[in-house]
C-alpha cells in the first residue's frame, strides 16, 4: 500500500462510495465532556487589541487566539497579558504574510481609516473577518470590502453587536405586528461627540512616545506629525481617521430600521451644523433623510441628531418624566403610537405605558431565531454555519453606505438628491477625497 495521505474530504468520499458505514460517536466520549478537538478550534489573529479592540478579542476568546497586533504595545499591554502564548506583531502585513497558513480568521479593530487595508488583506488571503463598525471611513472603501467579501466568499460579521442582539429582534416583530401601525418617521439622538471635535489642525510639536508605532497608525492615511489630539481615542473626529458622531454611532441606532424597513438609500438629504471646519466633523449636526416607499412600506423619515441635541418631548411623556429619557436613543413614531429604544436596539418599550404592558402580556410570536452575540454567531459562520446577519455583502456594506451619506451632506453644506436604485449624489458634485481616499505610498489594496 502507499502511505501517500489523503484528506479527510477524500477519505470520507472514498469510504461512502465504497459502501462502509460509520458510528459517529460523541466528542465527550472521546476527550472527555466539554472537550472540542483541535480541528474545531479556529486559529483567529485580532487586528488592534486595545481599547474597542480588546472587547473584540474576548469576544473569540473561546477559540485559540492565535496572533495580537497592535501599533500602540502600551494600549495592547492588558491583551497581551492575557494572552501570552499569542504571537505579537505591529504591522499587521507581515502578520498575515508570515502566518497566512497557520491564521484561520482574523477581527479587525484599528481606527476607522486603516479597517479597509486590513480586511481587504485578510479576505483575499481567505480568511474569514470580523470588522468593527462603521465598516469604512469613506463609501468607496465600503463597496471594496463588499465585492472582496463577495468574490472571496468568506464569512463576514461588522461589529454593529445589537444586531444579533433581543432588541433588534424584537423590535421588528412588534412592528411587523402592528404595535404602532405604519411606521413613518424614526428619530435618533446621542450625547456623542464625547472626543474633540470642531478643531484646527494643531501646531504644537510632539515627540512620538516610544511605545507607538506612528508610522503604521498612520497607515494609509496622509502624512502629518505625531499629537496626542489624535490617538489614541481622539481619532474619531478626524475626517482623516474617522467618521464622526454619525459614523460611530449610526451603524448601532440605525440597524433595526434599516433592517426592518428596508430602508435602501434615500431620496434626499438634508443637514444642518455647528459651524464646519476643514479637517473635523462639526460639534453637533441634525441630518433628515428621506426614503421612498418601497414595496409593501410606506415612505419613511429618519432624523438624526447628535452633540445633545434632542427631539421634541413626544406627548406620552409627561412633563414631570425627564426628557430625553436616555442620553442616547431612539423613537419609532407609527399611525398609532410611538415606541422607544436604547442606541443598540436594547430595552424596547412602547411610549404608552397601558399599551406597552398589553404588549408584554401578549407578545407576538418570535419570528427570528435569538443569537448568542455577534462574535459566536460570526465563529459559527466561520465553522459552516448560517450567513451572519451582518455581514458585509447583504446588510452591514449597505447599511454603512447609507449612514455615511449623511456626512457628505454635512461636509457639502448643501441638500443631496440621490438616485435611491444606486445611492448617487444627483444634484452636485461632491469631492473626490469625500467619497475615495488617496492612500500614502506603500499602502494600497
């Protein structure tokens, strides 16, 4: 006989043809309860470890954390420590390069304008991703990580968590069963910014810290001196790096109605601000977006606030009830009645309190399977499982592209009409560098 090996696809394959049968004997019999085979254990790299990062980390933890990079090793420390035997790299390329056949999926959690190098990366080496939210700083770089994501047919997931969370959930089925009618309008407020925001570039001269790497913080975005006023954190403001209020928080408040009604792009956007400046987003901002109808749906407007800025105190609240009832969230107002609900969808609750305990005590009949948190539903995708619900190519690419049109009609200063079949600005010209990044030399995907 020859000991060439043959794998385990060609082995089963072989064995049905020829007839044999097999006894498929439980896993805890054979290591012992709880125990799950090597092969089952996925190999996952996490790109940024700190901060949002190290969330992100814990969240695949029940796999084998394989590889940690970060530019920012003082950030990293704590992820480090408690993963000593992962293998530490800062630049995430020769990361994937050197350990392509040992990594099996990778997460992704830098700043906004280096998630697109990274994932695009990943995927073509086909490797599954997780991705933080928004997907990507500019809406060309959206679309790219879709088609990769597409073509490379690897399993997908953005970090917007309530998704696969119970309130998104339940949130579609009351309004599916009417609980509040046909829906019309949504509103969104939320206390952020809470980084700096409305700025000039600053002058002042900084040494950069020895535990940062600033050069691939950097990554693909244009050269400019090391400050404090941008990492870590205070990136988000940054149009170079971030994607402002709207981009950090939009991709959590705006899932359930996205998905729920099937929103698309919109017809038309408005937006008004705090006065603009060239490189930050606007200290607070109020964004109107008009959907058609579409469909059995009826036409839909969705208004966005951030900076503290909240909607008018809807009449179920009394005046003798603080306003707004959280700091952050959201109010779905239908033709017979008006319900509200935290930035992740969490909480759900009907504004009229007779209504809403009527609700609870006959609730309609869970119609989307409960979710044990977006990290084990990508992992269970990653091991053949069904499509993550946000995944790139089908929800969290066009969800992102939706969201990040508000900022060009705040970055225009000027009412946007679109073409609500593609998402194209109709009536202007809106910059080049709004819509599609020139990466530095040495970057590109």
């Amino acid at each position: 006989m020859s000991s060439q090996q043959i794998s385990r696809r060609e082995f089963v394959s072989d064995t049905t043809a020829a007839g044999l049968t097999f006894t498929i004997v439980p896993r805890h019999v054979l290591g012992g309860r709880g125990y799950r085979a090597p092969s089952d254990t996925l190999n996952i790299a996490c790109i940024g470890v700190g901060g949002r990062g190290s969330a992100d980390v814990r969240g695949v933890s029940d796999e084998n954390i394989y590889a940690l990079c970060d530019v920012d090793w003082k950030s990293a420390r704590n992820t480090f420590n408690r993963f000593p035997k992962a293998k530490r790299f800062k630049d995430f390329r020769k990361m994937l390069e050197q350990e392509a056949a040992n990594i099996d999926a990778v997460v992704v959690a830098t700043p906004d304008h280096t998630h697109t190098v990274a994932a695009v990366m990943a995927m073509e080496l086909g490797k599954p991703v997780y991705c933080e939210k928004p997907l990507a700083r500019t809406i060309w770089e959206v679309r790219q990580m879709a088609e990769v994501a597409r073509t490379s047919g690897v399993a997908t997931q953005m970090g917007n968590q309530g998704h696969a969370q119970d309130g998104t959930r339940r949130i579609r089925e009351w309004i599916e069963a009417g609980a509040i009618g046909t829906v019309r309008e949504v509103q969104y407020w939320t206390n952020r910014p809470i980084w700096p925001q409305a700025i000039e570039r600053p002058l002042e001269r900084y040494h950069v810290p020895a535990h940062l790497d600033w050069d691939l913080w950097l990554g693909p975005a244009p050269e400019r001196p090391y400050h404090p006023a941008y990492a870590p954190f205070r990136w988000r403001g940054w149009w170079d790096f971030g994607t402002g209020a709207l981009g950090d928080i939009a991709c959590h408040s705006m899932d359930a109605a996205y998905w729920t009604l099937d929103l698309g792009y919109p017809t038309r956007i408005e937006a008004e601000s705090t006065t603009l400046y060239e490189e930050t987003a606007p200290a607070a901002s109020r964004i109107v977006y008009d959907f058609p109808a579409r469909g059995n749906r009826q036409a839909v407007k969705v208004v966005w606030r951030d900076g503290n800025i909240s909607p008018p105190r809807p009449d179920e609240v009394g005046d003798e009830q603080p306003w707004p009832l959280e700091s952050s969230g959201q109010i779905w107002v239908g033709d017979d009645g008006k319900l509200f609900a935290g930035i992740y969808g969490e909480n759900p609750r009907l504004l009229d309190a007779e209504r809403h305990a009527d609700l609870m005590a006959n609730p309609p009949a869970e119609k989307f399977a409960r979710l044990n948190g977006p990290h084990k539903e990508w992992i269970d995708t990653c091991k053949g499982g069904p499509v993550a619900g946000s995944n790139f190519v089908e929800h969290s690419g066009p969800l992102t592209e939706m969201v990040l049109l508000g900022n060009l009609a705040v970055r225009s200063a000027r009412i946007l009409e679109l073409d609500p079949n593609t998402g194209m600005v109709t009536n202007t010209n809106i910059p080049d560098e709004y819509t599609k990044p020139t990466y530095r030399d040495g970057w590109s995907l």
